[in-house]
C-alpha cells in the first residue's frame, strides 16, 4: 500500500477508508514547502473523503490516478512518494471496491466498516504479553 510496510488488514476493512486515513496523515504531515505535496496531498484527501461515501464520480478514479502521479518524483523529500503510492495500490488493486461505492453509495454503511480502537473488553492477552512484551504492557 505504500512504502514497503507490512499492514495486515482483514477483510472487514474498509479499504477506501484506510487509504483515506494515510491520505490524511500525509497531507497532515507535509510541510508545505512542495507545491506538488502541499496541493496534491490536499487533492487526495477531499477525492478520497467523497469516494468513500460514494459521492465521486468515476472520472475521478482517473484524475485521482494522475493527481498521484504529479506528486511522485516532484517533491523534495520522499513524504510526496509516500503519500502517492497508497492511492496507487487502492487504484491498482482495489478499483472494483472503488467503482462500486460510486455505483452504489446507498450500500455504504459506515458503522459496518469503522474501526474502532479498544473495546472496553477485560484484557485477556497477559500470558502472550508476559512471555514477548518484556514488562511492557500498560495493564496491572
């Protein structure tokens, strides 16, 4: 999905939404001083927020294509490579999740695919915790 790190996702996750976190997170993290990453980074997150509720239209999947491709290669630093290239993977490999939340945006339920953090749940994991965390967990 990027920059060569290992994300393991199952198969409840959103994929539109994940990459349009990372979208956020790059363009949060830009510095500005590229034009292609201070632009670019802003266009990914407002395409991406409209494609994830299925508010896009499908000439956007193309011009969000190119927008990532404008971004690659032009900025200074890798930050512009690495906001790029999820996008790439979400287009590359995700595009039929992509054309069917803009066919059918009425099937996007957005408390189905949320992630949410802790559960609230009693932990359950001290015996895994104490054989690999080396005394680092933040539960008594």
């Amino acid at each position: 999905l990027g920059t060569a790190a290992v994300t393991v996702m199952d198969k409840s996750v959103d994929m539109i939404a994940a990459i349009r976190r990372l979208a956020h997170f790059y363009k949060h993290e830009s510095c500005g001083q590229c034009t292609p990453c201070r632009e670019g980074t802003s266009w990914l997150e407002t395409i991406l927020e409209r494609m994830e509720v299925g508010k896009a239209d499908k000439r956007e999947i193309p011009m969000l294509e190119e927008i990532t491709r404008q971004i690659e290669g032009h900025t200074i630093c890798a930050l512009g490579d690495a906001a790029a290239w999820p996008v790439q993977g979400l287009i590359r490999r995700f595009k039929h999740v992509v054309d069917e939340r803009i066919e059918r945006p009425e099937a996007y339920d957005p408390a189905k695919s949320f992630q949410k953090s802790w559960s609230g749940d009693k932990f359950t994991n001290k015996n895994w915790v104490d054989q690999f965390g080396d005394g680092k967990a933040y539960v008594k």
